[in-house]
C-alpha cells in the first residue's frame, strides 16, 4: 500500500507543477507580456531577499508592497499624467469628479518637477486661505514636497472635516515662503453659477467638468435663453478640467454641428476628431472667454474650440498647458491606473502641452485686487462684450 501512496503523490506532483508550467507557458505567449530580454526575475529576487533580510519582517506589508512595486512602475514611464492608484487613491480621484469630498478643495498638479497649486475651487477652505494658481507647495505639514507625486500630495492634503493641514507655499514675487494653515471641509462644487450682468450679458462660470456638468449648464442656458441677455462671458478661471466629452457637450451650444473642437492624437497618425454635437443655442451669441493660469485640460479644450472656431477672445492670463488624455482602467482589487493615452490637439493642429493658451486680451489680477475684491480681469471682458455688435 506504501508503494501505491507514494506512486499517487508523484503524479499528483507532476500534474501540478506539469499544469503549472503549461498555464506560465500559455500566460507568457500574451501581447502585452514583457518581452524577453526584461528579466522579470529581479523583483521576485528582491522580494526574496527583503523577506529574508529586513530586520523585522512581521511588519512587512505585502500588499503595499505590490502597490509599491506597481507604483514604482508606472513613475519610470516619466509622465506625471501616468499613475497607479491605491482603492483609497481610486476612491479620492472618482470623489474629486463627482463633485463632493472633504479637504480642503484645491486642484494640485507637477509642473516642471515641481508640486503646484493648479486650482483652487470657488468657495473652498483652499480659496478662502488665500491659495492662487501656480503657488508652489514647498512642504506639507513640515514634510518636503520634493520628489513627491502628485497622489501622496493628495493623501497628505486631504483628510476629515474639522482637520487642519499645514502647507508651506512659495508665490511669484515674494522674497521667501509663507505658511497657511487651514481647517479641511466638507467640499461641495458647484460645476456652474451664472447671473445676468449689467448690459443683458450672462455670466456663466464654469468651476469644473464633473459628472453633471452637462446637466447643470443646460438648466443655466435654458433660464438664460428666456432672460434678456443677448451676449455671453465664460469663465474657465481656475477650472482644472474633468470630462472631455463634457467640454465636447458644452462646445455644442456655441458652435455649429460639424465644427472640430478637439483632435486626439494617438500617434503614429492615428486621431479621433471630436466634433460639435450641441444644440447650437448660442452661435449668435457675442462671446469672450475668460482663462486664467488655473485653466487646464478640459477648460483649454473649450477655450481653444471658441477661439478658433468663430474668433472668440480670450482674456486673462495664459492657461496651464495641460494637453494631453487619460482613461482610468481598474484593476481587480479595486486599484486602478490612470493612463495617458493621447495628447490632444487644438482644432488647428496645435499643441498647448507644457505652453498653454496665450489670451488675446492678457490682464493681471494682483493680489492688491484679489484682497480688495477687485476682478480687473472680468471688468476688461465686459468691457470687450459691451462694445461687440
């Protein structure tokens, strides 16, 4: 019988490390495996020696040693846009488009290796500290930003209402850095607020191309369409972007079906051109637009589709140079990739990556003007709008 049992372990042997070799054999022929001069070994090499080796390995995680690894990854592609995100880093980023999530409010982004405040969003405890476009986040409750990414940024910043988080920040013109402290939020955004101004011209801002952008600017053009205005400012100040299509949706209100208001770019010339779909509701409408430092990606997309499309001015200061599109892929355990997949082109051929959108009519708005509630910016755009027609 001792014969027969051992003779049962060895097949069951073989047809288990058999079954193992032929699924790993299978896996392997896969297109997207790596090819074979990467030597896959090392990391399995490294783990085996951390797991021997570190001085206390009961404390090891080895989840997040994956998600290390992973991470680690995704950073050696080189492009900022390009990033692993842990199930709380995913759960933060679909918060941030839905609209709702406690912190303190604020758009940040890396931009020419260093962490920048790209945003901060209308009425949020980033806003109201007195945070602008382009502050340089120089150190977080104490800790460097230096080599940080743009997702332990985040986690850094964000965190429960009543909470207080420390940022250290440098600003264009100023001698040295100074310290904000403030006390995180519930934040709210509004994805549009409008109001009829002096002259019949609507005043429509557009905070962020979230998830019911589309159904918040058409119950704002509706009203507007049964007001008296005659003429339109948008302002994509400070708005960080959101949605590609919801930009594509917007543009359709201003522009005439069939009209480019965004290139995709593949490369190897392969595109996708987006074209305006809309109502056309506001093609006679004079239009100027408002882009400040704060205006990126989505935003630029719509500034860029009115401006070449029927000449429409843009007014400001010179928008962030965010062009490029990402999709978020998810993985089985509730993590997930945010890819670069295209750069996106103006509907002229161009790209703004890195330059941005230079308005035709640039004004300054100073901190004297911010403190003192003055808005130069929107007072040049009205002034624009009024004498147009």
């Amino acid at each position: 019988m001792k014969w027969i049992k051992r003779l049962f372990i060895l097949i069951l042997l073989f047809v288990v490390f058999g079954s193992g070799y032929l699924i790993g054999t299978v896996s392997m022929e896969c297109p997207y495996c790596p090819p074979e001069e990467v030597d896959f070994s090392i990391l399995w090499e490294a783990w085996q020696k951390l797991e021997e080796n570190y001085v206390n390995p009961e404390e090891l995680n080895r989840q997040e040693m994956v998600w290390g690894a992973t991470k680690g990854m995704l950073e050696s592609v080189g492009d900022p846009y390009t990033v692993f995100f842990s199930p709380k880093e995913t759960n933060n980023f679909l918060e941030d488009v839905s609209g709702e999530f406690e912190g303190v409010g604020m758009e940040i982004g890396i931009k020419n290796g260093q962490l920048e405040v790209v945003a901060p969003l209308k009425e949020t405890p980033a806003e109201k500290a007195g945070l602008r476009p382009g502050d340089k986040i120089v150190e977080i409750d104490g800790q460097a930003s230096l080599d940080i990414t743009v997702e332990e940024a985040v986690s850094l910043i964000r965190g429960p209402k009543g909470t207080e988080v420390t940022l250290t920040i440098m600003r264009e013109g100023w001698d040295g850095t100074k310290s904000f402290t403030i006390e995180r939020g519930v934040i709210k955004i509004p994805s549009v607020e409008w109001e009829i101004m002096e002259g019949n011209v609507a005043y429509i801002k557009i905070n962020h191309f979230s998830e019911n952008v589309d159904v918040d600017f058409q119950n704002a053009g509706l009203e507007i369409l049964k007001s008296q205005a005659d003429r339109i400012i948008v302002d994509l100040r400070s708005n960080p972007g959101g949605y590609l299509q919801r930009a594509q949706y917007i543009a359709g209100w201003f522009l005439t079906r069939g009209q480019i208001v965004v290139i995709e770019d593949f490369g190897e010339g392969e595109q996708k051109i987006y074209e305006a779909q809309g109502n056309l509701k506001f093609t006679e409408f004079p239009t100027v637009v408002l882009v400040n430092k704060g205006s990126a990606s989505a935003s630029e997309i719509l500034a860029a589709a009115l401006r070449e499309n029927r000449e429409i001015q843009l007014v400001g200061k010179t928008s962030y140079g965010k062009g490029s599109v990402q999709i978020l892929e998810r993985l089985a355990d509730d993590s997930s990739l945010k890819i670069t997949v295209a750069d996106w082109l103006a509907p002229n051929g161009n790209h703004i990556t890195g330059k941005g959108l230079v308005p035709d009519v640039e004004v300054e708005l100073t901190d004297e003007d911010y403190e003192a509630g003055r808005d130069p910016q929107l007072e040049k755009a009205l002034e624009i709008i009024l004498e147009l027609y």
